[in-house]
C-alpha cells in the first residue's frame, strides 16, 4: 500500500482537506494504495509557488546554468531507471520491455534534447533601411511564457508528461502538471530528482485529482495559468479550450485520432504484418498514434489477415516482467468495459470477427485485472461506428481497396488527423500518399519512429498546434522584437 501526496513548492504534501481516492492495479485489480485529491487550495497553492519561482531564482537562472540543470535531471532519471520503470510498470500494467526500451528513455532524452536545443538554437535578425540612410537593426528575443499548465494522459504517462515539461523548463517557464489520476506515480518520483539535482521549489509541481469540477479544471481556469498544454480526448480539449478562453491563454493540444494504416501489394510483406501489428495493438492498443482502421491492397488482402491474426494468437498475457509477457492489461476497470462495449458494437454492426472480441482466460491471481483480447473485423461500411470513433484498444478493421485514389479518400473520411503509416516499396507511391494523407505525422514502412526535433501534433480534430524542436520553443515562449534606430 502507498500513498502518494502532491508536489507543490518543492514539498510532498497531503490534501488539506484530507481528501484521497483509491489506486487500483489494472493487472489485478487489488487495491495499491490511495492518492491525494487536490482541489481549488492545492491547484493555487501549486500556482503561487510556480509565479515565484518564475520571478525568482528560477526565472533570474542564466541558461547555461539551466540546460546544465536540465542535463542533472535527465541523469538523475537514468540513475533511478529502475525505480521509474517499476512506477510505469504499476500504474499502467504494460510489460517490461516497453518500458525499459521506449518510455521511461524517452522521458530523460526530453530533459536533455529541449535543453540543447534552447541553447542552440538563434532567433532572426534584420537591417532596416531608414530615410536617413542610418538604419535601424530589429531583433527578436525569447521569454518565457509564464505558468504552464500541463494535463497528461494515463496511456505513456511518463514520456507524454516529459515531453511537455522538457522544453517548458528548457524554455524557463514554471509548471503545474495534473497527472491522470490513473497514473499518479512517476510524475510524483519525479518531484524527488527535481529536489536531488537543486530545482528551485516552485519550478515543478503536481497536483492530483480528478478533471471535470476538479483539480484539472480548477487548473485551465486558473487566471494565473499563462498557458495549457493537453494530451487526451478531443471532448476533454474541447472543454479546456472553452476554459482558456477566459483570459486568453495559449493552449497546444494533442487529441483524439482513429488512424489508418494503409498496406500497398509491394510492400515488403512480414515488415508490414509487425509493423501494423505494433501500430493496432502496441500498449494494448491505448497509444493515440495507433492505427484502428487497416486499409490493405486486395491482391494480397486475404494472406495480410490471416497473418495479422497469427500474430495477435500469438500473444502471451500476464505481469511485467514475467517470462515470456508480451501483452498487458487495459488501464482501469471502467476503460475495460468502454472497450468491450466496441467489441459488442462492431458484431452488432454486423462484423466479422477474425479473432478475439472478448476477455482472454487468465489464471486466478489475474482474473480480476482490465483484460481484453487483441482483436480484428472485416466486413463493415465506412459509416460503422468502430470505424468512425476512436475505440482506444487493442482492435482494428481491415477493409480491401484497389487504387490509390481510392484509400486516400478512405483514409481522409473521418473526423481526426493525427497520423497515418503506409507500407510500399514505391517511393514515387510513398511520396505521393504523404503529401495527400491528411494528418499532422506519416510514417513510411515505420512507425513510432520519431526524431525529437521534428514537428509533432495532429489535424482536423486531432489537435492545435505543434510541439517538438523549435516548434516547442514557440509555443512555450514569448518572442518580443527590439527596434534599435542606429
């Protein structure tokens, strides 16, 4: 059992009103522990310790002081690997290997890499000729953008939340960041290396609580929040973008998505089978970037589906860590039957079901845990609803196309824009695709493969705005020109 507290001004720190909900496991459900639920007192008390830390030490720091700060933290997170995995691993569920090879890395790599690029990257500068022949040099400089807000999500918790507080403090801002209540446990860890490493009190803080009428929406609406980034549901940005109105306050959203794949005929083959199968089904399915519809060239349609549901029979259920594990729980009870409701749907709709659907045969210790089995349909309309809505599970529908033109209006019907992975040996095809797809991120005989300093968000309802090298630096800074008549 554990009890996990908020970390405001450098301190770990109930609820004053003594208030805590449960932690459950997703794996078991028994209960792991309870967690501080914060409300309006503890959202200002994190707000005020962030305004004076970034009037303070925090915001007088010199940037090659604050990149070496942010290098600390990153090391600092490397020293505690373990420890950081073992908190992913509780919270979410999800087996070793993704944590230890994709998550838990990524979040130190976003200290380091938004620290770099910070102090690395210039500004513009122009001459201006003037009537007198004097001239006059205009050039821009950065500040930082306030208190950020930071709401992330429950499905990478660690990496997504890193993501957003790495450049924020690269760009020496102060933030207040409301984990999902899913997923309490490495944002609170790493509260204890932002102390280790000498981070002014006030620079990092967290709160916990819930969203709606709570510590998340306590957070948006706060007039001393200069800015909101947000990672998760395009309802739930909708209702933040409403509450940042209020003041006007910058946001940058990264939302929903139902994501094709598209398989062309040349494509290499058993690349395309992983490669789709790691996109639909990767964090048992709870990754916004993965791929719920397949669209496959109907020359080699009938094998592709065959071989994809080998691949998910294939699978070995169980705990992080155990022998052999390769497939994890959903994150909650509640997630679980949103999933299976979809499950029940798509045969309603009149699915065929090429495998799964249901809830895998556990042994005892894990009968009670969020499972669900990785599941495949064909045979629906465009129109279905597990076609058209974002399931967020481990699930997909493969539907037959022919021509190009074809499955890029397949691939561009629907509401979200997030991201798209194509599988050819044409570059001409490749090329051709990308630029038509759209989405804010193609991946080409890939996917989740990304460099850091590229841009990053979605299209359409899939968010607003861009985040990832520079990209970053803009939304979480403030350019100002100066005008120097010479």
């Amino acid at each position: 059992m554990t009890e996990t507290l908020h970390f405001i001004d450098g301190q770990f720190v109930p609820s004053r009103s003594g208030k805590t909900f449960d932690k459950r496991s997703p794996l078991d459900n028994r209960l792991m522990g309870t967690v501080a639920e914060g409300g309006r007192e503890e959202v200002d008390a994190a707000v005020l310790a962030a305004r004076r830390a970034l009037h303070g030490d925090w915001g007088r720091m010199p940037v090659d002081k604050r990149v070496a700060m942010l290098h600390a933290v990153a090391d600092g997170i490397t020293q505690r690997f373990d420890e950081f995995v073992a908190a992913e691993e509780a919270d979410t569920g999800q087996p070793r290997h993704v944590m230890q090879h994709a998550f838990v890395p990524r979040g130190a790599a976003n200290f380091k890499i938004f620290a770099d690029i910070i102090k690395n990257v210039p500004t513009e500068s122009f001459m201006l000729d003037t009537p007198d022949g004097a001239g006059a040099l205009n050039y821009a400089i950065r500040k930082p953008k306030g208190v950020v807000g930071v709401i992330s999500p429950w499905n990478a918790p660690f990496l997504l939340m890193t993501w957003k507080v790495g450049p924020a403090l690269a760009c020496g801002n102060t933030v207040v960041v409301k984990p999902s209540e899913e997923t309490p446990a490495s944002a609170t860890l790493l509260g204890e290396v932002m102390n280790s490493v000498g981070v002014p009190p006030g620079v990092y803080n967290v709160v916990h609580g819930h969203g709606p009428d709570a510590a998340g929406e306590f957070l948006t609406r706060h007039d001393e929040v200069d800015g909101i980034t947000f990672t998760g549901e395009t309802r739930t940005g909708t209702a933040i973008m409403k509450a940042a109105a209020d003041g006007i306050r910058d946001v940058s959203f990264e939302l929903g998505g139902k994501n094709a794949g598209i398989v062309f005929a040349d494509c290499n083959f058993d690349d395309a089978v992983e490669g789709i199968f790691r996109s639909a089904f990767m964090n048992t399915g709870q990754v916004c970037l993965g791929t719920e519809r397949v669209y496959v060239q109907r020359p080699i349609f009938d094998r592709f589906v065959a071989a994809l549901k080998a691949r998910c029979e294939a699978v070995h259920y169980g705990r992080p860590g155990a022998p052999g594990s390769n497939y994890g729980p959903l994150i909650s009870q509640e997630h679980k039957a949103k999933v299976l409701s979809y499950y029940a749907k798509a045969v309603a709709e009149g699915a065929t079901l090429v495998t799964g659907g249901g809830v895998p045969q556990m042994p005892a210790d894990l009968a009670a845990g969020a499972w669900v089995q990785p599941t495949i349909w064909t045979g629906l309309p465009e129109t279905a609803s597990v076609v058209r809505e974002e399931i967020f599970g481990p699930c997909c529908h493969i539907r037959p196309f022919d021509t190009e033109a074809e499955v890029v209006a397949l691939a561009n019907a629907n509401r979200y824009g997030l991201s798209t992975t194509i599988w050819t040996q044409n570059l001409s095809c490749a090329h051709r695709m990308a630029a038509a797809i759209e989405v804010g991120i193609t991946w080409v005989n890939s996917w989740f493969l990304r460099d850091l300093r590229t841009p990053f968000g979605g299209s359409k309802q899939s968010g607003i705005g861009r985040e990832g090298g520079v990209h970053s630096l803009e939304f979480y800074t403030e350019l100002r020109n100066v005008c120097i008549k010479l």
